[in-house]
C-alpha cells in the first residue's frame, strides 16, 4: 500500500477521533467499549429511564407471603422486571430503535402448590391489574359458552377502561392444560384444538373489541393484546393424559444428558422415581407431546416448574396466622382467652397436607375441623361466667 493511501487512512481514522486513545480503549476495555451514561454525547435532550423494583427486592416482598418456590421466585421476578422495564421506558426503547417484547410463560405444578397465588401475589407488590381467565370449561367462537376472547375482553373493566393499566396488566390462563387437543381427533374440536388456536391470536396480538358505557350511551372500543403478559398455567396431569409419564419416556429414550443441569449423583432411577426431579424437568416439549400445537408453544418464552412443597413447606404454611388459627385467635381475644397452639400441631398438619391431594387447600378445612369443638366449648364456658 503507497505512503499516500496510509496517510489517507490515517487522517480518516483521526477524523473519528484520536487513534492512540481509540488503540488504548481497546486494549484496557476490550474491544467493546461501554461509556457510563454520564459520559454519553448530550446531542439533544432524551427520555429518561424510569426505574421499577428490582428483582432481588421483588423476591424479598414474596418472601413475606409465599411459602418455597425459592428458584420460581427468581425467575418470575426477572421476568416481571424485564416486562415493566420495557413498559414503562417505552418511549425510550423507540430512542433505541427498539420494540417492545411480548410476554409470555407457562406455569406447571400441582393443584393447590400456588400457582394462582403467587401472580396475584407478583401483581399485588408491584401494582399490577391482574385477570383470572378460567380455560376449562371455554369454547371456540360462534358456539355456546364463553369464547377465550369473551373472557380476556373482561380486563378493559378490571382497568377501569384505563387504557395504560390494560397496557401493562397480566392475564392468567387458568387451567390452561384443559385446552389440550382431543385425542379422537373427530370432528370439531370446540374445546380443544379451536380453543388453541383462538389463543394463538390473542398471544400473537389481537384487537379485542369491548362495550362500553358513555353517559346514556353504550359505545364500543377496543385493546390490543400485543404488551399484555400471559401466564398459563395447570398441573398436565388427569386421567388420559399426565405429563410425568411423558417426561419419564423421554428419560429413557434420550438419556440423562437430556435433563439439563442435574447433579452428578442424580441417577436416572433416581429422576424417575422422585415427582420432583420430574417436574423440574418439564421443557415446552413435554407439554408438546402432551396436546399443544407447535404455533402455540412458539409464542410461550419459557416454562416454569413449581415443584411439590415439603412437609417443612406445609409447616410454614400453617404457621401464617391467614393462613390457619389467627382468625380463631382473635375471636379468643374477643372471648377474654388466649389460643395457644404447641409446634407439634403444626408439624401434624404438614404431614396431613403432604398427602392431601389439594395441598395446601387442606389446610383451612384441617383448622376448621379441629377448631369447632374447641371454640363451641369456649363460648359456652363464657357464658357461663358472664
């Protein structure tokens, strides 16, 4: 290369800024280079970025109400940071040239292990409109009962047809594993297969038209699903179809490399025999195989597995005082009595729990059971006195 192309070369290069600082750059800092914002060029005034709660702080105000779920926790409240980060700095990701993301996820776990719960709980802490959509007894459009989208249109209420809350507001699909196709596969399938792809429209982005009232008036508008966040959730397990089956024939047709990060002592045996190395291990694919279409799970960001509760769960479960006696304490109180309860109670009412099917929804009918003699005598021997 002649002198004269390299002294072009290098006064373009200086045209863009000192070389030697640049080569330096590099070298210290690697070769990207990441500038704090306050050394940003100011070239005109920008957006600013509006901050939300972290998700080491959202964990934290779980862990005040929501019992184990240690790693869901962490996972839900990323995801829920991520989402209200881009919502609420929407304007700024335009600055960026970026769009907002959609959101949604799919939930596993047994029936009373608080799958409902710990959204409502999510959206309580963070402010959030939240909407329970019950999938289980949905038919398609045009036919008898409630449509998907005639239960989704319910949030324009819930938001007070407030068009911002809509915009960041979750909708929870519950009993969304009920929408399973039919195995038959005659026929119109109004509950399974044209349920799915109803909602693969809505998960996709679709206008959802909305009556609405305006003085004397009734007029109509519409929202857009596009920035709403969708939780599905089930257990995937009832009589023709249970997902822990698939995911123990997977085991043994792919191996353990398949499982993702397991512990070297977990054995295959081991996983296939204990429901909560099971459940961990539940991937879209399972849920696939189980009797949703691909285009569905295509628009679900992840799966997240709540695993089955100790008996150490149900124990702090029971010890919640909304959850078991404190509303048969403070009706003692208002007796003049105190309720004392000793530990080993509680450590019976974990054992009862674990072998309930419903969980921790056991509990209250548990408390109820034991406490109607107690506080029957209690008011009488009040009397009494009185």
């Amino acid at each position: 290369m002649s002198d004269r192309m390299n002294d072009r070369i290098e006064e373009l290069l200086k045209m863009l800024g000192d070389v030697d600082d640049f080569n330096r750059e590099i070298i210290e800092k690697g070769s990207v280079k990441v500038e704090k914002e306050g050394e940003m060029k100011k070239e005109e005034k920008k957006a600013e970025v509006k901050k939300v709660m972290s998700p080491r702080e959202i964990v934290e105000r779980l862990n005040e109400t929501v019992i184990g779920h240690s790693e869901a926790k962490k996972q839900l409240a990323t995801i829920f940071f991520k989402y209200l980060m881009e919502r609420e700095n929407e304007n700024k990701l335009k600055e960026m040239g970026k769009e907002l993301t959609k959101s949604s996820l799919i939930i596993t776990g047994d029936s009373g292990v608080g799958k409902t719960f710990l959204i409502q709980e999510l959206c309580r802490i963070l402010g959030m409109d939240f909407l329970l959509v019950d999938c289980s007894n949905a038919t398609a459009e045009g036919y008898k009962g409630d449509s998907i989208t005639d239960k989704v249109s319910k949030l324009y209420d819930i938001c007070d047809g407030d068009m911002e809350r809509v915009r960041r507001s979750v909708i929870l699909l519950d009993e969304f594993d009920k929408a399973v196709k039919s195995p038959e596969g005659n026929g119109k399938d109004i509950n399974g297969k044209s349920v799915q792809q109803e909602l693969l429209k809505i998960l996709e982005g679709r206008d959802i038209e909305v009556e609405c009232q305006s003085g004397y008036f009734k007029t109509k508008t519409s929202f857009n699903t596009s920035s709403i966040m969708f939780i599905c959730t089930g257990t995937f397990n009832n009589s023709d179809y249970n997902i822990e089956d698939i995911v123990r024939e997977r085991i043994d047709k792919k191996g353990r490399k398949t499982m993702g990060f397991l512990s070297e002592k977990t054995t295959e045996e081991a996983i296939k025999n204990d429901r909560r190395e099971v459940r961990k291990n539940i991937t879209l694919e399972d849920i696939a195989t189980y009797g949703f279409s691909e285009e569905v799970l295509g628009r679900i960001g992840s799966v997240i597995n709540l695993l089955p509760l100790t008996k150490e769960d149900y124990v702090a479960i029971a010890h919640l005082d909304k959850n078991s006696f404190g509303e048969y304490e403070a009706t003692m109180n208002l007796l003049g009595k105190k309720l004392i309860i000793k530990e080993e109670v509680y450590e019976l009412l974990g054992e009862i729990m674990m072998t309930k099917k419903t969980n921790s929804r056991a509990l209250k009918p548990l408390v109820d059971s034991i406490m109607i003699d107690i506080l029957y005598d209690a008011s009488e021997n009040t009397k009494k006195k009185n």
